[in-house]
C-alpha cells in the first residue's frame, strides 16, 4: 500500500494486546493517540481460566488502561462503546453519541463466543471464556456445583452437580478441564462433609482424534495421557448437539448420549467481535470470513483505506506458506508493533513497507500442577520443564510488575499448599 500523508490523530479501538501494544509503541509518535475502550482496563487473557477456578484473584490479570499510559503525554483513553463509523468525516461514532475524528483508525476489538448458529439457545447455559465476568460466572457455577452436591441427599442429583463438561480441546478446553479436576482432587479433598469432591466427573468433548491440534500429534498425545492422569475423560471424535440447563447431548459416533450436568463451560470457537463487519461495510469492498473477521491487506490496512488498520483477533491475515494466522495474543502483540512502526515510518516519508510477516515463537499449553506441553521452532518439551516455561512466560507478559510480584507469589503459595485461596462464589445477592 502506498503511504499517506502525515497525520497527527490517531485513534485505537481496543485496549487488549494488540491496540495497547500499538499504543504504548506509539509514545515517539508527534500526535494525538486515543485509546477507546468499553471497559477501563488491559486484560490478560491467557489467564482467565485460573480466575475461573479460583488460583488468581482478577486484579491480578487485568491493569487500569490510564494507569499503562499515565506518562504516556501524547495517549489519553476514553471509556466508551463505538457504535459505527463515518468514513466521509473520518469519524468513529460511540454509543451516547459523540464523535471522535480520526486521521488514523487502528481497529483491534477482539473476539467473543461463537456457538455455532445456536447462541441465543446455548450461550446463557454454557458461557465462554472472554472477561472476567465470564471468568466470575464460571467460578460461581463450579463453586456452587459442589455446594448443591453437598446440600442434596439424593444420589442422582449429586452426580449431576458433580458433572462438569468442557466443549473443546484447545488450548483453553485442555487448561479449564485440568484446572477443574486438581480443584476437585487436589484444593477440595478435605473441605466438605458429605461429598468426596474427587468423585467429580470432568468431560473433555472434542470434535477432532486429538486435542491440540496446532501441537505436533506426540505433544498432543502427551497432553491426553497428562489429564488421563488427572482424572479427566476424553470424548474425542464427539460432537455437541445440544445444551439445557440441566444435560448436554453428544454424539459419539452416531450414538447420541445425554450427559446430566449444570455446568458446562464453552471453549469450540471464536468469532470477530461485531465492530468488524460495522467496518467492513463502512469502507466497502471488504470480505469476511466465516467468522466474521476482516480480510486485510499484507499491512493490515483495509481495503482501499491505507488509513485504516484492523489487527488482532478480528483480522484475518495468512502467514507466507498459506496458514490462516492464529487468534492468539503473540499475533496481536506483533501486529500491533507492526502498525505503530508503519506509522512512524510514513513521518520518514517510507512510502514502500514490507508487509506484516508474523514470527512464530511456538505454542504453549499447560495441563495442572507441573503438566505442561510447550513446542517452539523444532523444540518439543512436557512436564516440568515445560511447565516452568510457561510460568515464565506468563509472568513476562503480564502488562504491570506489581501484577507480576503478586501472582507469582499467588502461585508459589498455591504450589507449595495445593491450595486456590480465590474460591469466591459471587455474582448473585444473597437472600437477606
């Protein structure tokens, strides 16, 4: 694409990896960046499954967006809902009406659940992974599960509540599956009276021979032993065809069987956070995918607007051998690094940029306690070493150092005691 002429307003709308990452790399820029956000803080993604069971607290995975870039002088943040675009002004419209002019629109809103055509029926019975309001419901049912299996003297029942199904075998499937059994045999084995919490069932439903697909099949096949170990139940090769409040009906393999539970937790798919087609059709000439991200241009432009960017899990970009990129954090970090670089090379009057060109550091994925699978660039590594990897690079990326002093003494602690100290059911009032 050829470059623009210089412009000193810049908006960004996202504050996740990749437009916080653009942000802050913009803090040489000689203009305005705005930073608009629904919500008024960065979140850590990858760890809302341990928020979820009760390892970490959310203040320890989400930082305040003003206090990121409170010495950032050229960067303020709204905290607003963008309701459209107008491409003739150059405006981005919010939500209670206002205007915001833009010489440079960097788009980068993320994803949300995708069920498949069905989210009206099984989204309010199996919520997804996303922010911390899903990460709190979660924990309120898998919390309350054991307390209703507690108070209930009936058999049965107790087997329903005791029964916790996870649809997908991701990365996020495989670390909610192993986080929930090591709750419920390792943190809970002395905390009740009348139930064992070991007796807990945890199913894994994966549509697929094997769980990790993006793992090479020998690691995969080391994550399948690792929560075989821990008590998990693999239904592979198992389809989802519907979800009630109180059962989850599978097919394996032409059989079609209910499973009585009440909590069932969504990890099969993503889609483009809802923004991107608004874009798309503001700019015109634009495709979507089937989950409805942004087909960019090789510099994450959009369209014929080389003033427009769209990045992270709502563009859809292919790597140099054809591979649809990944919706994963490294790939907004990046993107975002690439598209605050371009900007400030195009003050340099670069008019021919080379295109974006993702660097893939591997992937990483842990199991529980100690169990972990990680492979980068011809290196494949599970168990202990792997796990300590993955600890290492989780704490590397929180966004603020006293997150980081504070969950990694949060998982020595948990370590050491086997204990989740943030087993907190909320998110109902209690009776008075």
């Amino acid at each position: 694409m050829s470059s623009v002429a210089p412009a000193n307003r810049v908006v960004i709308i996202g504050g996740g990896f990749g437009g916080l990452t653009c942000a802050t790399d913009l803090r040489k820029f000689p203009g305005a960046i705005t930073l608009i956000d629904r919500r008024n803080f960065h979140l850590f993604q990858p760890l809302l499954y341990q928020v979820a069971t009760g390892a970490l607290s959310p203040a320890n995975i989400a930082a305040p967006l003003r206090s990121i870039l409170k010495y950032q002088k050229n960067a303020k943040t709204i905290l607003a809902e963008v309701a459209g675009f107008d491409l003739v002004a150059n405006d981005v419209l919010l939500k209670d009406g206002a205007r915001i002019p833009f010489d440079i629109l960097v788009v980068s809103s993320g994803s949300t659940h995708h069920y498949f055509g069905k989210d009206a029926i099984w989204g309010p019975f199996a919520p997804g992974l996303k922010t911390l309001e899903d990460a709190t419901e979660i924990r309120r049912k898998v919390l309350s599960a054991f307390e209703r299996a507690e108070a209930d003297p009936d058999v049965a029942n107790r087997k329903k509540h005791l029964t916790f199904v996870i649809v997908g075998g991701g990365p996020t499937g495989v670390e909610m599956a192993g986080a929930i059994a090591e709750l419920a045999r390792q943190t809970l084995r002395r905390d009740f009276r009348s139930i064992d919490p070991a007796d807990a069932r945890v199913i894994l439903v994966e549509n697929s021979e094997r769980v990790l697909q993006s793992f090479a099949e020998k690691l995969s096949k080391r994550a399948q032993d690792s929560l075989s170990q821990i008590g998990v139940e693999l239904w592979l090769n198992c389809r989802v065809t519907d979800i009630t409040a109180d059962k989850v009906t599978i097919d394996r393999g032409g059989i079609i069987e209910p499973v009585a539970t009440e909590c069932v937790v969504w990890a099969a798919g993503v889609k483009a956070n809802p923004l991107g087609k608004l874009l798309a059709e503001a700019v015109g000439g634009v495709t979507l995918d089937k989950a409805g991200r942004i087909v960019v241009n090789p510099d994450c432009t959009v369209g014929a607007r080389s003033d427009i960017f769209a990045i992270g899990d709502m563009a859809f970009m292919k790597d140099s051998a054809g591979k649809q990129l990944p919706g994963v954090a490294p790939v907004a970090l990046q993107q975002g690094q690439y598209v605050a670089n371009t900007l400030l090379r195009r003050l340099k009057g670069e008019s021919v940029l080379k295109p974006f060109s993702y660097f893939d550091k591997g992937n990483l994925a842990t199991i529980g306690r100690s169990r972990a699978v990680l492979e980068s660039k011809g290196i494949k590594l599970s168990g202990f070493i792997a796990w300590l990897a993955w600890l290492f690079i989780h704490i590397l990326y929180l966004a603020r150092f006293e997150n980081r002093m504070m969950v990694l003494f949060q998982w020595s602690w948990n370590y050491i005691t086997r204990n989740r100290t943030a087993r907190l059911i909320t998110g109902e009032r209690a009776n008075r």
